[in-house]
C-alpha cells in the first residue's frame, strides 16, 4: 500500500469539510489551485478517488468519508497536541491558568491560597472567576474547577467530591433555634432554592408550604447574608465548613441530602496535560485539602429530646423491687 502524503492532509481536510476548493483554499490562506493540486498529488499517491465533481462543488465518495473519518481524529489530536506542547512551554513562566465558579473561589479556593503558594512558592496561579463555561483551548485555560454532572467531552474530568446539603444559620438563629423540631424550622426566613427545601424537609416526612425570602444565583453571596442573620440556608457543606469551623455559622440539623440530584465539584483540563508537573501539582493538593477541609466539623445542633413514653395507669398491688421496697401506682 502506498504511504500517505501527510502534508496533504489539511488540504484534505478542508475542501471535505467545505465541499468547495475556493472556501478550502480562503480558510488555509493559499490559492485555489494549490489546494487543487493537493488533491490530485494525493489521489494519485493512494491510487483512487476520494471526491466527485458536481458543478462547483466537490463531494465525498464513500472512499472519501471513510478516510475524512480518520484525518479528522488524527489532525485533531496533533492539535490537541500542540496545544499541550504550548501549555507545557509556559510551565517555564511558572503560571498555571485556572477558570472556576466565583462561590468556590470566596468560599473554599481563596482561604486555602496561602498554603498552595506555601507548598508551590515557584507555580503562580492566574484565576479566572465567572459562572460560564469556558472552552479551556480556545481561550487559552489549562484547567477549570466545575461543578456539574460531568465529564465533559474533549477534556479529562476528575469528579473531587461530593457535598451533601446542610442547614446552616447564624449563631443568633442556633440559639434561637436550639432543640426546635424539623417542621419549626420552616417558619424561618428561608434563603435559597424552593424545591431543595422541599427535598429537605421530605427526608423528616414533612411537606410545608416553602417560599424563601430571597433566592441567589451565587451560593457565596447566600451563605454572606446567612452569616448575616437574613435567614438560614441550605447550602453546600464544603461551602460553609471554614464558617462552621470559624463560629460565624452553625449547623442546624443532622439531616442532609445528599448529593445524588445535584452537581459535584469537578477539576476538568485537557487530556495531553494529564502528566503536566503543574497540573499533578494542583490536582494532588485539591484533593488533600478537599479531605482536611471536611475533618472535623463541629456537630448539628442535638435535636430535641424525646417524649417521653406514657405510663399507663394500674390498679393493685406493685411487684417487689431488687430493694425490696413496695409501691403503690395511684388509682385512676
């Protein structure tokens, strides 16, 4: 079988995909006839036809999409690669790009920056914080820190953790709230999501009416007005652990739900800087200070204590106790 012409193959490229020589020629910036030239140097290096002529148009035999199939995957990946390349060269100006949500980076990335710059003195980090999804090659991005349902296609997804639902509240509110019942607290201001609340309560069999006082479309600035004493919230346990910790929230109850409905917390970068040194880097220290982060947390307020189980009344005589004392039970 004759070796395939490589330097063809963007040219090859470019008219299957445009189906049209001078829109191929336009996109890789030669003339028409070059890439026309391209077409036959490699048609008669592969000894058969990989387009029909209609008018102006060229098309796709069958031998022609079998072959666009495998250019398409294989001048992918050598971007891909390139791509990679670039990004490992920068490695050298010791900057690592990262793209994440703003809650995470006010409420658990931007604590913890002063150890990472401890651990990594010489590995710069430049943070981008914004509720889109970024595409990381085209704007130039090595990694982004998402939450979502993941993967995501083309990229290395790493699910992080998981973190369940708790209810938090200010200090002020856990002593105000000390030993109340699960219902009890539906009469709170509520802050955040309608139907997570719903959930919530489900999970103690309770179905009251929800209609928070304010909703946010940013779990920072939700849990910013609980630490104020707006309201109390169903929030992200990794998001409110430095507060818990802290004193400046507590937790209300032990009941949490879980994450099995909602979205994990994920680190996403491209597959070819999957072994890149700064990646590695970034990727271990997530994962151990995601684990030091929820160690420890102080309890849920104890819920309120059992009633206790009615005596029902008897007539007669009691039956001796180990002391041998007698008693008798009041006459109903």
């Amino acid at each position: 079988m004759a070796r395939l012409p490589l330097h063809t193959l963007p040219a090859f490229r470019a008219v299957a995909r445009r189906q049209n020589l001078r829109e191929a020629a336009d996109e890789l910036h030669v003339t028409a006839s070059a890439i026309s030239q391209q077409i036959a140097l490699l048609e008669e290096q592969i000894g058969f036809r990989l387009f029909d002529r209609r008018g102006r148009r060229v098309v796709l035999n069958s031998a022609g999409a079998t072959l666009q199939r495998a250019v398409e995957a294989a001048l992918d990946r050598l971007d891909d690669g390139l791509r990679g390349a670039a990004a490992a060269a920068s490695g050298e100006a010791h900057t690592l790009r990262i793209t994440l949500l703003p809650s995470f980076a006010q409420r658990w990335l931007m604590p913890r920056m002063p150890v990472w710059h401890e651990r990594h003195p010489g590995l710069s980090v430049e943070l981008d914080a914004s509720q889109r999804v970024v595409d990381l090659a085209r704007e130039g991005f090595h990694v982004a820190l998402r939450q979502g349902r993941g993967p995501w296609k083309g990229l290395e997804s790493e699910r992080l953790v998981d973190s369940p639902f708790i209810v938090v509240g200010s200090p002020a509110a856990a002593e105000r709230l000390r030993g109340a019942a699960t219902p009890s607290l539906a009469q709170e201001p509520l802050l955040g999501d309608a139907d997570l609340w719903e959930r919530w309560f489900a999970m103690d069999c309770c179905t009251p009416a929800i209609r928070p006082v304010a909703v946010f479309n940013d779990a920072g600035l939700m849990l910013q007005a609980t630490e104020q004493g707006i309201g109390i919230a169903l929030a992200r346990e990794l998001y409110a652990a430095d507060a818990l910790r802290a004193g400046r929230l507590v937790r209300l109850s032990p009941i949490a739900l879980p994450d099995d409905r909602a979205d994990a917390f994920w680190m996403a970068y491209p597959p070819e800087l999957r072994d890149w040194p700064p990646v590695v880097a970034l990727r271990d220290w997530l994962h151990e200070q995601m684990a030091q982060s929820l160690q420890g947390l102080p309890a849920a307020l104890a819920p309120p204590p059992a009633a206790p189980a009615p005596v029902k009344a008897f007539r007669g005589r009691a039956a001796a106790r180990p002391t041998g004392s007698r008693s008798h039970a009041r006459s109903g």
